[in-house]
C-alpha cells in the first residue's frame, strides 16, 4: 500500500456521515424546550431532533434535568412539555417517536424522595437516571442506589467518565461494578469534548466492558455539531460493538 492510498483511507474515514441507527433510542437528552439549560424555544427543539432523526434515530427518551436548586421540574411540568413537543414534531412532520423520564441529581432531597416513595419518571424496564456533582462523591451515593433498587428501579449511572471523584475511586469503580449498576456513557466523552482527562476514562470504561447504555446528553447544536467527528474516533466502533440496551428501550 502507498503513502498515497493510506492518505485516502483516512481521509474517508474523517468523511463519514453519522449514523446513529444502530442505537434506535436516545435515552439522554435535554429538548423539551425551556425547562432546564437544554433547548430554550421550540423552533430549537424541533431543529435539534430534526438532526437527530436525520442521523437514523427512531426514539428520543427526552430526560429534562431535576435539581432541587435551579430545575425544579415534577412529572407533570416535563409530561406537559413532552406533549406541546410531540404536537410539534408531528406537525413538522419529523418521524421520530418521543418519550420522556428524568434526569435527576442525587442529592439529599432526591433521597428524600426515594424514601416517601414519591412518583419519579422512569423508561424501559422502570430505569431511572440519576446524575451526581462532577467534584466530590455524595456520601449518600451507595445508600440511594441501594435503596433505588430496593424499591424495584433500575439506576442508571448518568455520564461516570465525568466524574472526577470516580478518576480517583478505583475501589469504588469496582465496587458499582459487582453491583451491576448500568454506567450510561456520553457519546461526546469519547471526543474529548469534555476534556482529555474525561476521554481517557471514557475508553478505560470502555475497555473494561462497564457501558450498558449510551446517550447523546444533547443539550444545542454545539453538542450535535461536535457528535459529527464520532466517526473519526478510534474508539467508536469498540463502543459500537459493546452489548448495549439502547436498541431494546
């Protein structure tokens, strides 16, 4: 092989157009407009998932975030949301199907929650995604999932390779391991969008066999426009190739 035809091999390669059919469902997103730092208008929203359908996409599970101090979101608010956005689409004519759940940050009010067995949105198999802060551990992580899985829930373990805590916690990587904890990596992790550091333990996870579920956390075009370089990376078709549930939700 020349230097010339291995030129042309990787410039076919950064050329490829997503395609993101082999997924079938996003179970991660931000695009019921208005509710969180996700997508603010409807003509947003419908630009957004019109990509996405583009991309080979048949469901989105929208999953507005729900944070005690800034979105203070309850099932009502996000089901009314997702229904305004269905009649959208559907008058956009856009062929996509839609559901939504939560994104919801583990905190003491959260836990609080679980504990009164208040209503909380979930998807597939009673799923539920739950997010923690970037920095530092909450030391009621292990309790909450525990007593999430107690009360019949599935956690979902939102974007691990972004929590810095976890870098640092090999003992408890290993630990959520055992446990079967489902960890639902961010398609633009493995970009570096994020940061090197973010990436690197993106592919460890990868390697080590731990992503069960994996999202496009859209928020804007900022966020789609960077997902088009996926095909580029080296540790695209590894994911690709891990047995994942997206296509079963």
């Amino acid at each position: 092989m020349s230097l010339l035809d291995l030129f042309k091999k990787k410039k076919t390669k950064e050329e490829l157009t997503l395609d993101l059919s082999w997924m079938k469902t996003d179970m991660h997103s931000h695009l019921i407009p208005g509710v969180d730092d996700g997508a603010q208008t409807m003509d947003e929203s419908l630009e957004l998932i019109s990509r996405l359908a583009d991309w080979g996409l048949q469901k989105l599970i929208i999953t507005p975030h729900v944070m005690s101090e800034f979105y203070k979101n309850t099932p009502e608010i996000i089901q009314s949301g997702l229904q305004a956005l269905r009649k959208a689409v559907n008058k956009e004519g856009i062929n996509i199907h839609l559901e939504a759940a939560a994104e919801y940050y583990l905190d003491e009010l959260f836990y609080d929650k679980v504990l009164k067995k208040e209503p909380l949105l979930t998807f597939g198999d009673n799923m539920i995604l739950v997010e923690t802060g970037f920095m530092n551990k909450a030391h009621i992580l292990e309790d909450t999932l525990f007593r999430l899985e107690t009360a019949g829930y599935k956690p979902i373990y939102a974007h691990p390779e972004r929590y810095l805590y976890l870098h640092q916690n090999p003992t408890l990587l290993e630990s959520l391991a055992e446990r079967n904890i489902y960890f639902q990596l961010n398609l633009l992790s493995i970009t570096g969008y994020y940061s090197k550091p973010v990436k690197k333990f993106a592919e460890k996870l990868i390697d080590m066999g731990l992503v069960k579920v994996v999202g496009t956390d859209c928020h804007n075009h900022r966020y789609l426009d960077a997902l088009e370089h996926l095909p580029s990376e080296k540790y695209y078709e590894k994911l690709m190739s891990l047995p994942l549930v997206n296509s079963t939700l």
